[in-house]
C-alpha cells in the first residue's frame, strides 16, 4: 500500500464545461460543477477536491477554470492556494486548459506527475477510486499515458469507451493494460456488445502522466499549440508577464479536446495505459442520469431535488428539480423531467434528456440568452 | 323576429364556481369566471354580460355573486346597478343562488321571466344563442320552465344530456319540445348512442321561466328552501333588514344543485320545456377543453395562452398557461398541460385534466391552502 499523499503528484481540476443538458439549472454563471447534484451537501467541485487532496496533498491540487467563476471556485475550496488557480480568459477546450496546467508545474517542478480530473463527475466508493489512482500513478511514473477506465455495468449509450488490449507488465500497476483504441458513444447494439465482451471499460476523461511526457504528446499533434502552452507557462510566475501573454497567446491556441490531441494518437502507438476504476462513476450528462443517480438506483422512484422542493406527483419516475419555493403538482407523466427556477421552466422526460442541448441552441439562436 | 330587449324579461348570471379542474389558473380569489380563457379580451364574466345585456337590457342583468368577488365583479362591469349584485357570505349551491334573484325580482317586479346563465361558460354564434332565448322565453311565458339544450358535435363524456320528447305547440316557440328526463354524465358508448339517435342535447345548465314559476318548483321539492328564500327576498330591499336576515338565514339554506331541486322533478312531472340550440357551446371544464378551444379547433396546434408567454416547444398538441415571464421549454411531450403561475406550476396531460381536481383537494388535506 502507497503511502498518501503520493510523491511527486499533481492533481489538476479543469472546470470548464457548462453541462447544457443539464439546463436550467446549469447555467453560463452556475455551471454544472457548482451544484450539488447529489444531495450529498457539497458541490461537485468540492466533492472533486474532498476526493483529490488527500491524494496529492491540499496544496498540490490545481483547478483550471474561467476567470468569472474565480469567486466561485475559491469561495468553494477556500484552502485553495492562489498559485493552484488557473484563470482561462475564454474557453479553449481542454487540451489547452490541461496542456496549461502540465506545463506551469513542469517548470515549476521537473518531473511532477499529474493527474487531471473533471470537477463535474459523481464517483462512488473513495477507496476504490484511490486504488486505482495510486495504480495510475505508477503506470505514469513508468513512461506511460495512463487513463482510469470505469467497469461498465449497463450497455450506457451515452459515455464514450476504451478498448483494453493485452496486460502491461508495470511494477505497482499490476492490473494496469495496454489501450488498443479509444471509441465513441456507441449504438445499443455495439453497447451491449462491448459489455458482454468484457474488453471495453467507460472513458472518464482521466489521464495521469509525467507532465513532460503529456506535454510532449501535444507537441506531437499539435506542435504550435504546445509553443503557445510553453511561452504561456514561461511567462505565468511573472506577475508582470502573465497578463500581457495570457492577452497575445491565450486566443490564438487551438480548440481541440485531450482525447483528440493525446489520447487517440497515443493509443494508436501503443503508448497509452489504462488501470480499470471498479467504483461507481457517472458524468451526470444529462436528467435522465441525475434522475437515477438521485432515486437511489431505483428505476421506480421519483427523484426530487431542491431544499424548498413542494412536489405533489403521482409519478414513480422521472426527476423534479425545484429552485423555487412554488407548489409543483404532477399527474399522470411518467419518467417526467421537470426543472423549475426562477427565470425558466423545463419540462421534458428522461427520454428526452439528450435533446435538452438543443433548446440552449434554440435558446441562443432565438437571443434568449439572459436565460442562459 | 322579436324586439330586444324583450320585454318583463329578467337575466340572471350565478357568478359562483371556483373552477377547479382549472387549477392553478382558477383560484379561489380568481374563479374561471374573471379569466379570459379565450383570448378574446373579455373575461368569461364580461363576455356574458356582452351576451346578456341586449336582450334584458344593460339594467336588467343581475350577477350574483360572493362577497369577495364584488370589486371584481363591479370593475368587470362598471354598468351593473347596485340593485342587481347580490352578494352571498358563503356558497349556498345553485338553487340558493338562482332562487334568491327569481325571488327579488318576483317582489319587485311580479310577473318577471328570468334566465338564468352561467358566468363562465363560451358560447359561439351570438345571434344563434339569441335566437334561442328568445324562443326560450315565449316557452316561458307560456307557463314552462325552459331550458336551452345544445346540439352535441361529439360524443362528449363531460357533460349532462337532455333526453327531449315530443313537439310542443308553443307560439314564437316553434322548436320547443317536452324533455323528458335529465341524464348525468355518461360513459363513451352511452354517449355515443345518444349522439346518433339525435334525441339528446347538452344541458348547458341554462334556465328561462317566470320568477314565480320557478319559486314554485322549488318549493314542490325544498319547501323549507323557498321560506328562506322569500324571507329573504322581504328584507333584500331594506338596507336595515338585509344584514341581519342574511346573517340569520342564508347559512341555514340547503345547498342543492338547480337541476335537482328543480330541473329534474319538472322533466319528470312533464312541465319542462327545451328549445335546440345550434350555437357553439363549452362550458370549459378542465384544460383538456381549454386547449381545444384555444387551438383553433385543430387538434395538431399546442395551445398558448397569456400575454407574456414565452414557449419553446416541439409539442404539437396540448396547452401551456403561463401567467410569469418565465421561459418556457417543452420537449417531447404531446397533449401536454403546463400551467406556470407565480406560486404554483401544473404539469399533466389532457387525458388527465379531469384529475387536476383531486389535486386540488389533495393540497387543501396538506394545509397547502395558500395556493387554491
């Protein structure tokens, strides 16, 4: 058993992505990862940091996030040191956010190991998730790029895959293997084939790797992108350089998501590893998996969260999300998705959850964006 | 063709029923009757004073009502008398309501025919529904109570039916005939069985007799009814009498419906005439009817009503009410039912609006009274 924190690791939090399925109540100001969309008390942000700190050490745990959620983040993690906040001026995709992060602490500390995790996913048993952090972190000490893989339990259609191949020899990493490919949110069909195959295991969007080594895999790819990232890292412990290269450098990087940039191509050169993660894990995508992440795995309950939340319903399934203190009454829907707060109202049903992004769409292209 | 207003006639607008199958559009303080349910401009309560006016007189309508809806009422109609508001302390059911106007008039004017016609029903074609009141009250005068039934368009299973009987022979009253029973709502086949032998209409609960005629049924079937009711009607005009013999009587009265006390012994005892009518008629019952009304008649139209709405939906059938300035996104759902007001949010579906009811008394048992 590892001693904890881990020696030379870095955890980095990129806090980016709005979470438009899961609109209204993941809004431009309020992404998703600011809710507590567990009951749990906390919000995913913190519940990200509870997880990471005690892994990395609570000063060795960065986030990467827009500068108008600084208040936001900060007032969440208040332990948060300031050198740990990355402020992105627009969003530039991940690849620049974690590429960002990879390169200030390489400058900062030769041959730290990082490991990047969302703030917005809900994760179940602790001790598993760290078991397989600490098995990561050996396989990334020993060269590789590695990903955490989550056990499928059901034919999900709504997660991206990684294909295992053979089993990798690495000291402390012993159930760590090879990744053959990475594959995209597959049909039913493919789905239940790839859990009765047994060789799939869900895409988290984890990686853990020596920052150089990660840093030299965008230059592969994307090699102006990593100039950008490395002039940026360059001048970013200047207090009178940051600003001025953040203004020139910062718009010009590339949009492109890790998978794309790292994971794919590294795959392909049998270069990425992949420990499988055996806790429970969702990226809470949309309503019809906050619904079942919120009625304790029954299929049958009605889930309802907000602390005023006045519901009269008939329903046994489906999702109320009350924000405002108003009497909701409901008969007769089932599966129902109802999302109520102050300035907009949604009402759809779980099998129509995907379809929420298209509303934001219409939302925008309709210039109805106080709502958003 | 008869001259308007017709002479020693009478109309009478019971201006008394919550709506709640309408809820939490109809409330307590803002029964179906101060709605605009049709777009139209007009509450439902003007709409029938528009109606009623030119064949009474605009001074020979009297609305009665409860106490807490007399500046409702007054600002609806700012040409109603203080003559014709009767004001109830507390609803006493129909009979009370239509028997205490027929009562005060009888007094003040002996030989008046009255007509009496719900606050909140929708009526189509105005010259067809005069055509029938006045052929109404020629019935009337020649001794009947009289009932306008509407020709049903569909098996309707939200209505009562009047079963007519035989021609009578009634001057200016050509299409009268005998009813011979009144029959509560029936199930789908029963309806569709009267729908094809075209010897039944809707009882639309509209009812044209003399003053005295009408004292007289009641007082076959409730004798203790009348008494209280003639008491009443003596002291009605002394404004130091009123109070006092409202206060002593009108909490004694027994609560029954028209068509019981009067409308049903009077069909069995063969005095009870109906006279067709061919106008449109609703009596917008629940939202289900609503929606129908509101979408032109077409069955594919997702209904929208309120000034303010701002709906976002791919719904093709159903109708959203919104009362807030809130946005609001529908999707995937069909004859959907989304009622949005400031304190209470409604979400069925038309093939469950007559259940919005039980909802209703569901939050009177839970103390919820703040929001009926």
């Amino acid at each position: 058993m590892s001693v904890l924190p881990l020696r030379d690791f870095y955890c980095v939090i990129p806090a980016g992505g709005v979470g438009s399925r899961l609109w209204p109540l993941s809004r431009a100001d309020a992404p998703k990862f600011l809710h507590d969309l567990t009951g749990s008390g906390s919000t995913l942000l913190r519940a990200t940091w509870n997880r990471l700190s005690p892994l990395a050490g609570p000063q060795r745990v960065m986030v990467v996030t827009g500068r108008a959620h600084r208040a936001a983040v900060e007032s969440q993690i208040p332990a948060l040191a300031d050198a740990n906040v990355v402020l992105e001026s627009e969003p530039r995709d991940s690849t620049a956010a974690i590429g960002l992060a990879a390169a200030i602490l390489e400058r900062r500390e030769p041959g730290v190991i990082i490991g990047s995790f969302a703030a917005d996913h809900v994760i179940g048993s602790e001790p598993l998730f760290r078991a397989a952090v600490i098995e990561a972190v050996s396989a990334a000490r020993a060269g590789y790029i590695t990903t955490i893989g989550i056990q499928p339990t059901e034919p999900a259609v709504g997660f991206g895959y990684i294909h295992v191949g053979e089993q990798l020899d690495i000291e402390s990493a012993r159930s760590a293997k090879r990744v053959t490919s990475f594959v995209e949110k597959p049909d039913l069909e493919t789905a239940t084939g790839y859990l009765s195959s047994g060789d799939y295991l869900w895409n988290a969007s984890m990686f853990i790797a020596k920052a150089s080594v990660l840093l030299e895999a965008i230059g592969k790819s994307e090699p102006k992108l990593l100039a950008g990232l490395l002039e940026l890292a360059e001048a970013w412990d200047d207090p009178a350089a940051r600003g001025p290269a953040v203004d020139r450098i910062w718009p010009t990087l590339k949009k492109v998501a890790i998978d794309y940039s790292v994971a794919e191509p590294a795959a392909a050169a049998g270069k990425l590893a992949v420990v499988p993660g055996h806790f429970a894990w969702d990226d809470v995508g949309d309503f019809a998996s906050l619904a079942k992440l919120n009625s304790g795995g029954r299929a049958s309950d009605l889930a309802i969260l907000g602390e005023n939340a006045r519901v009269l319903s008939d329903a046994s399934s489906g999702i109320v999300v009350s924000q405002t203190n108003r009497v909701i009454s409901l008969i007769g829907i089932q599966n129902v998705v109802i999302v109520d707060t102050p300035d907009a109202l949604l009402v759809t049903t779980s099998e129509n959850a995907q379809r929420v992004k298209a509303v934001v769409e219409a939302l925008r292209l309709t210039g109805s964006t106080e709502v958003l």
